[in-house]
C-alpha cells in the first residue's frame, strides 16, 4: 500500500483510496506544496528512513 510522505516533516500519511495526487485520509498535506511530498511504499518508508506514521492516518502512529 502506498502512502503520501511529507519530506519536510517526515511523516507518512495514508494516500486516500481512489483520490490522484497526494491526497490523504486525514488531509493534512493539503496545504502543502506538492514538491516537498511523493508517493511512496508504507512498509518501505517506515523501515527504511527515520518516517514516522501519522497519528490520524495509522491507529500506531503518532502526532498529527
């Protein structure tokens, strides 16, 4: 599954089902310039680069 990273926060959020771009569930990134965000693997980012999950997004995340 594919999430919405906030490079500048590091912070993934889940990429909303059926929506282009990089819109999220919680929408947090809605605000946020499209260059400083990119689609990535879930599982990938959380293990490979310090990313944290969004709280509102992930029931084990955390923050916003």
């Amino acid at each position: 599954m594919n999430g919405v990273l906030n490079e500048t926060t590091n912070k993934i959020h889940r990429h909303e089902s059926g929506r282009s771009d990089f819109q999220t569930t919680c929408g947090a990134t809605a605000h946020v310039a499209h260059d400083h965000l990119r689609l990535i693997s879930i599982e990938r980012a959380v293990t490979e680069a310090d990313v944290t999950k969004c709280g509102r997004c992930f029931a084990d995340g955390s923050g916003y």
